[in-house]
C-alpha cells in the first residue's frame, strides 16, 4: 500500500502547501477586513446625504437623546416612554367608550 499518495499523509506534497495555506488565510482575512471597512466608510459617506437620516439626527440632537442608553433602566426617558406605553395599552379606548368631546 502506498501512503503518499494518501489524503491525510503529510508527505512533500503537503508540507510545501501548508505555508501557502496559511498565508491565503492571511490574504483572505485582510481582504474581509478591508471590505467591510469599506462598506462602513461607504454607508457613512451615503448616510450623510439622506434626508430621513439627516431629520433624525437633528431630532436626536434638539431632545437630547442618547440611542444608545435607551434600553438602560438609569435612563430618565427610558422609564417615563415606559409608563406612557403600559397606561397607553392598559387604558386603551374600545369601541364601547362613550364619544369624548362636547
């Protein structure tokens, strides 16, 4: 029986290739990082330009908010929006209420 020709041998053949194996590993995850820097820098280059995004960066700025604090339980905001949601569904009109208004 002849083993190197093998699959799982580590002949000549095999130890030549692994040096070359590792460094496209190497070549491929470089490239994966630079793409996806690219794809970042390009969504904020294009996130500068559209109107939606720039209204809501404006609303963020002018109340103060911090997106990134809304899920905290410290968060003012965060436990006054929670009140107002679970009156809201708690005390939600039917359509037996009475008609408001004069």
């Amino acid at each position: 029986m002849n083993l190197d020709n093998h699959p799982h041998s580590i002949g000549p053949a095999r130890e030549a290739s692994a040096p070359r194996a590792g460094l496209l590993a190497w070549i491929k995850l470089l490239i994966g990082a630079a793409l996806v820097v690219l794809f970042l820098a390009a969504s904020h280059l294009v996130g500068q330009h559209v109107p939606l995004l720039k209204a809501w960066a404006k609303r963020v700025d002018a109340y103060d908010l911090r997106p990134s604090a809304i899920y905290y339980t410290d968060y003012e905001a965060s436990g006054d929006a929670e009140s107002l949601i679970r009156s809201s569904l708690e005390y939600a009109p039917s359509k037996d209420d009475p008609p408001r208004g004069p």
